[in-house]
C-alpha cells in the first residue's frame, strides 16, 4: 500500500541517471505552472517511501504516486500530462489507443531509452534550479 499524500501533491519517481527520464522531468517543470508535481529518483529514500511495492523501483517505468494511486508506464505519462497546461488534449487522443499497445510502445522506448537518448548528464540541469521540486 502507498503512503497518503495530500490532494495537492504528485510525485514523480523517474531514472534520474537516464537522458531521456531526466529531459522528461523538466519538461514537466517547465510546465507544469501550478506545481503540481515533486520529483524524485528512483533509487532515493523518498521513492522508497512513497512507492512501498518495491518491485516497481527496479522496473523501467515512470512512477507517479498520487492521492488517487499509483500509475505506472504510459497511465503515468498520461496522468501528468492531462494536468500540464495546453497538453490535456494530447493525453485525451493518446487514451484512444489501447493501453495494451501503449504499455507495449513504452515498454519498448524504456529498454532501449539509455541507447536511443545518450547525453551528458554533467550538462543536464540540476535540481537546485527547481527548488522545492525535488525530494
């Protein structure tokens, strides 16, 4: 069972340590102009807390814990994007396709994510440039 966290309050629990996962996360802040979502590595004491299946901390997905649940895969990246300002259509249109093959396209982005989105993490921004959105 998660942890209760106030309505207010989504977390994020992303691969700090993959390109793609940590290009994710700030185009999420962003956007996300509310402050909506608090943001966390998946190997932090903070995932640990939230996200008490641990099994999900060893996957290759997104986390968002929420005070409606836990979402996993392409139910998480359409979950957040539904909240973000002017992309609510695009997690309408995307939910038109089966979940099935959604979690299937994710599924495949997410083994291939450190090969397909190579960066240099010394050049990604760091959480001191979003203070108060990283736990």
């Amino acid at each position: 069972m998660d942890v209760p966290i106030a309505n207010e309050s989504r977390i994020i629990v992303f691969d700090d340590e993959c390109p793609l996962c940590s290009r994710w996360a700030w185009f999420v802040i962003d956007r996300d102009t509310q402050g909506l979502f608090k943001f966390t590595g998946l190997g932090s004491a903070a995932a640990s807390i939230f996200v008490r299946d641990s099994s999900l901390l060893t996957a290759q997905t997104v986390i968002l814990v929420a005070h409606e649940g836990t979402y996993t895969k392409s139910s998480a990246i359409l979950y957040i994007l539904e909240r973000l300002s002017g992309y609510g259509w695009l997690s309408r249109a995307l939910r038109l396709i089966p979940r099935r093959i959604r979690d299937t396209a994710y599924d495949f982005v997410a083994r291939h994510r450190k090969a397909l989105f190579r960066g240099n993490q010394q050049s990604c921004r760091l959480p001191s440039s979003a203070p108060g959105r990283f736990l």
